[in-house]
C-alpha cells in the first residue's frame, strides 16, 4: 500500500509567493494534465479560493468539468481549437487559446479569445510570417495575446531575451490587448506581463534550477514496507539479478512499481527514506513492487513507511535519477496510491 498526500495548502502558498515575484500582474494557474497529476478538481477548488482567477489546461475536455468550481474565472484551453469545437467552447464559457491563421477563421469573433504568437518554440502560435498576413479586423476580442519561453529555466540562455524582444515587436504589431508572457521559471527570470502562467512550481518543481528550491514540497509518497528479508552476500534481489548483496543486508519490499509511474530506469539508482535515513533503491523496479536496501535504517520493519517522494526526496532528485524532468514524474503518478488531499 502507498499514500500519496497533497498538500493544497502548499499549492496555494506556492501560488501566493508567485504572486508577490510577479507584481506587473495577477498570477494564473496552469492546471493541464489533471493539474500535473495531482488532481486538477482539488487543486483548482483551493486556488480559486486563494483568489486565482485564471486557469489554464490544454484541451477543451479538461476545461469544461472545472467550469461549474471556478465561476466567473477564465479557463483558457491552451491546444488551440479543433475544427467543430468551436460551439462547446461558447456553451461552456472557455477561451480557446487560438494558434494559427485557421483557428482565427474558425473561431469567426465568437466570444474574447487568446492569441499565441511564436517567438522560437516553433510549435503553436502565429509566425511572424503569419502575423504579416493576418487581418486584424479577423481577429475577435484578445483577452491577452501570449507566447512560451523556450529555456526560461537557464537565465544565461540569450533565447530568452531574443523571445522577450520578439513578443514585444509581435504585440507592438497587433490590436492593442493584455500580455502573457512567463511560466513558473520566466517568473524569476522577472519577465512581467499583465498575466503570468506558472504550472510546476506551484506544485513544487525547482523553477530555479542549480539554485535552491524556492518553492514549497507539496506531494509526499510513502510505501508501506510489505515485506523484510535478509539476504546473504552473493544472493541477488529481483529479475534478472540486477543486485547482489556484499554484505547481510537486509532488503525491504514496498508495493509501488512501473505501472505506478515510478519508473524502472531507477532501478539501482534511486534513494528512498526512512525516518532521516537515506536508502538505496536495490535490484530492478518491478511493475508493482520495488525492493530496497534498509541494512543501514534498523528501525525500518515490515509495516513501517519509507518516503519515496516528499521533503527529503524531491520531485527534482527523482527526476535526476530517472534522466527526466519533474514535470514527467509528477504526470506520471499512478492511479493506484490512495490519495490524500490536506490543507483544502
Ligand atoms: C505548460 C505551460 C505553461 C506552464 O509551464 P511551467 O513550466 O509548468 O510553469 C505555461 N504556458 C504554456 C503555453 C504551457 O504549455
């Protein structure tokens, strides 16, 4: 058994503290892919109470549950409009994000929308190219026309302030309308616009990497220990043998494995700990078990809990360990935990 807590209480001081970084404007959330996995219901319900009053997810099938919990606060569906959506937008009150020439069209002024224009992402948003043929009078009301940054986790890369340049000269090129321009790095970068887009770091990734982590833990992972067993050296634990004690070691099993999203690249790389005490993930992930190493933690028993994600073990640690980033263990996690929401 497995407990993933959240602490929606974290998320909204996260977001507060944002909010003071970001003083040109108020502070959106972008709560796409079920609020990075931990649950974009729970996690929008707290920060409209907070007082955030946009949102943001990708598809118009994530906006329209959140509509009836966040009255009278934008929901901007980031992917664009597909062709044929156009009318559940209007019905459900959510602004599409529009990102090409066609979706303008498509659009047709309905209702105030959004505008993405490319500065280097090169994947959505309007060329310059294609800023030069647009007619303005095709445009609907702009609710803010936005960009995205590229590396705004690495301050020294001149791409950003390229991009900075470019929006303004897109914007200065347009109906005059409300900027977004950050996410939760290009914050500390203090890239302000009338309307920030921070996601990660309200749920606790380092938005400020190689630096401390300003933001607050807000996920913990605790594995019951299933199972104790001593091994002795020369014995291996797990498929394939991947690891063989060289000493009595004493290897704890814990009911969390690939199909929860803790993933099997960690196998013999991960730490987990127990109660202060770091110790070493042993032999390979399995799908729904994973063993490790509590030679070291002789408190640690069967029905004692080990941390696998939380204060001691970052988001960004694990990332590290499995070659990804933060964002990917967060969106990841499994279905299986027994979730707990605190601080609501
Ligand atoms: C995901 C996303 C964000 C949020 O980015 P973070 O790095 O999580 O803060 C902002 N804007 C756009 C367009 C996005 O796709």
């Amino acid at each position: 058994m497995a407990v993933l807590t959240i602490d929606l209480a974290a998320i909204a001081a996260n977001w507060r503290m944002l909010s003071g970084l970001h003083p040109a404007g108020p502070v959106a959330a972008v709560i796409k892919a079920d609020a990075y996995g931990l649950g974009a219901q729970a996690v929008a319900t707290r920060l409209y109470r907070e007082g955030c009053r946009h949102f943001f997810v990708a598809h118009l099938a994530e906006a329209v549950p959140l509509r009836p919990l966040l009255p009278d606060a934008m929901i901007a569906a980031l992917n664009g409009l597909w062709p044929g959506d156009a009318a559940a937008y209007q019905r459900h009150a959510i602004a599409p994000v529009l990102g090409s020439l066609a979706e303008i069209e498509e659009w047709a002024d309905r209702a105030p929308a959004l505008l993405h224009v490319d500065t280097g992402m090169n994947r959505l948003g309007l060329s310059p190219a294609e800023l030069d043929t647009l007619d303005p009078a095709r445009l609907p009301q702009l609710l803010y026309v936005m960009t995205h940054l590229v590396s705004a986790e690495t301050p020294q890369d001149p791409v950003n302030e390229q991009q900075r340049i470019r929006f303004a000269d897109a914007c200065a090129r347009l109906p005059p309308a409300p900027r977004s321009l950050a996410n939760s790095s290009g914050i500390f970068l203090g890239f302000g616009s009338d309307l920030a887009r921070p996601g990660a770091a309200l749920f606790g990734v380092n938005p400020t990497p190689g630096q401390p982590n300003p933001m607050r833990s807000v996920v913990r992972l605790m594995a019951r220990i299933l199972s104790v067993r001593t091994v002795q050296p020369g014995e291996t634990v797990g498929y394939n043998g991947q690891w063989a004690a060289t000493r009595p070691s004493r290897i704890a099993t814990v009911s969390v494995g690939y199909a929860d999203g803790y993933p099997r690249v960690l196998s013999n790389r991960a730490m987990a700990c127990f109660d202060g005490q770091p110790v070493p993930l042993v032999g390979r992930v399995s799908m729904d078990l994973t063993t490790f190493d509590i030679t070291d933690a002789p408190g640690a028993a069967t029905g004692a809990w080990l941390e696998l994600l939380g204060p001691n073990i970052t988001v960004d640690a694990v990332a590290a360990w499995a070659g990804t980033n933060g964002y990917e263990i967060l969106t990841q996690l499994g279905s299986r935990y027994r979730r707990v929401y605190v601080g609501a």
